[in-house]
C-alpha cells in the first residue's frame, strides 16, 4: 500500500469516485472525513483485510475522486455511499466513518434506511454546534480563499492540518494529505467543500440517533481539539447501548496518531458475536 493509488471507479452522476479494496472475509467499509482522504486509513485498512474484505474511497470532492464544481456536501455524500453499497453488491456489512466519514455513515443509516452490521464511529461530526473558527471563516468568504496566491494556500492547508494531531505529523505523511488540495483543481476543491460544509446535515439526523439498534462502537481522541471528548460523550448518550473509548495522546488525527490502539478497539468489536 506504499503507493496508495485507487485503481477503481463509480460513476456517479457524471462524476468520478475512486475507491478500492483489499482482503477477503466480510465485508467492512471504511469512510474518510475531511480535510483527508482514504490514504489516512491505510493503517486501518492493512490491519482489518486479514480478516475482512475491506472496502474504502475517497469521498466526492477529495483525493483521487472527482473535484470539479459540484455538490460536494455532506447533503450528497450519503447518496453516493448508498449507491457504491449498491455497486459493491453488500448486504448489512459492517461500517467505520471517520469525522465527516462518521457523519456520512450515519445519514446513509438514518436516512437513507441502509442497513448495518455493526457501525464504528471515529471522532464523528455529529452532534452540533460545530465548525472552528477557521473553518467558519473561510465558510463566509469562500472567494477570498480560493483567490489566495498558490504558495500561500499551500502554507494555509499545511497550518490548517497540523491542528488536527495531539503530535506533529512527519513530513512525509503531510506531504501526502496535502497533495491531492494543492494538485489540479485541488485548491478551489478544498475551500468548497468547506463553504459546503453546513449544521444542517447533522441537524437533520441528531433526532434520530436514539433510534439507532445495531451495534456503534464510539472512538475519540482525548486530546481533540477540533472537536473535543465532551461531544463524544454527548454522542455516545444519545446512542443506547453504544460503547465508547477515549484514546489518549492523540488528537482529531487519531487515525494516523493511534492506529493501533483503534484496531485494539475495532477487532474485537467487529469479530466478535454475539454483540455484548
């Protein structure tokens, strides 16, 4: 996975989604947030396919998928998910959504109706109010944003990341997620799909989750500072029977921070029957 290319596509409504998979056993479908990409759940990815099939994408607008002008929000995320299950021929696979991922993920269960095994979600955008100040400033002033000299919106994305992890990330792994916003078309893709970004989509959902029967189990980083522990918390009351675990030293990232210790979380709850 050292290379990381999606080989694969779906066309979906004239545009590209890139998506792969890898493994064999049951299937488990791994969902990205934002500013990220597939790539950031490779650690996951690597570790679930030796008992899973696990089948991951990059979300409209974001790495290798399309990011032409277009919808992009997470009003249309879900649809595209509910399609590519369709396309991917899954009955009740098992689910892991990483922020907007998490929100994706659960719009695609509530609204959607699609039905899931187990559900895995990792420090989700899913209880409002939410959004930092950065990403409410350039939510107004899209325009101004996108207009920014290209070596300067590369210094914005580089600082805007780097808020997300408890630790510094290595270079060579900043490199990686910044690439895909800073290639063809990448820089005005990176502040639409913040201007797109809207409560609305977690309002509309944040009534239902007490609806929620199958299995969720809930992962936080104790150190985000994007979206702290105490919505976690909040998450994890609105959700009956949920489980949820605080990983420490790590931030929003925790994906890249602490990809062991989720898995340590992760496999057992995906493995194990019946659900206690």
């Amino acid at each position: 996975m050292s290379k990381f290319d999606l080989s694969r596509s779906y066309i979906f409504e004239g545009r590209i989604v890139k998506y792969e998979m890898l493994g064999d056993g049951p299937p488990v479908i791994l969902v990205h947030g934002t500013p990220w990409s597939s790539f950031n759940l490779r650690h996951l990815i690597r570790a679930l396919s030796r008992d899973f099939t696990v089948y991951y994408y990059d979300l409209m607008g974001y790495g290798q998928s399309d990011k032409s002008p277009g919808d992009v929000s997470l009003g249309i995320q879900n649809q595209i998910l509910d399609q590519l299950i369709d396309h991917w021929g899954l009955e009740n696979p098992c689910i892991i959504g990483h922020d907007f991922g998490g929100t994706t993920v659960l719009r695609t269960h509530l609204i959607n109706g699609r039905d899931f095994k187990k559900i895995v979600l990792i420090d989700p955008v899913a209880v409002s109010p939410w959004g930092s100040p950065f990403f409410q400033h350039v939510n107004a002033h899209e325009a101004a944003f996108a207009g920014v000299p290209d070596y300067l919106h590369e210094a914005i994305v580089r600082a805007y990341v780097k808020t997300a992890a408890f630790k510094p990330i290595d270079e060579a792994t900043l490199d990686r997620i910044v690439l895909p916003w800073i290639g063809p078309g990448g820089k005005a893709a990176f502040y639409r799909q913040i201007a797109q970004a809207n409560s609305s989509f977690t309002d509309e959902i944040q009534p239902l989750y007490r609806k929620i029967s199958r299995p969720v189990l809930i992962l936080w980083g104790r150190e985000d500072a994007w979206i702290p522990l105490e919505k976690g918390e909040a998450l994890h009351g609105m959700i009956p029977g949920s489980i949820f675990h605080a990983i420490s030293d790590a931030g929003h990232l925790v994906i890249e921070e602490q990809p062991d210790r989720l898995n340590e979380k992760i496999l057992p709850f995906l493995q194990n029957e019946p659900f206690a």
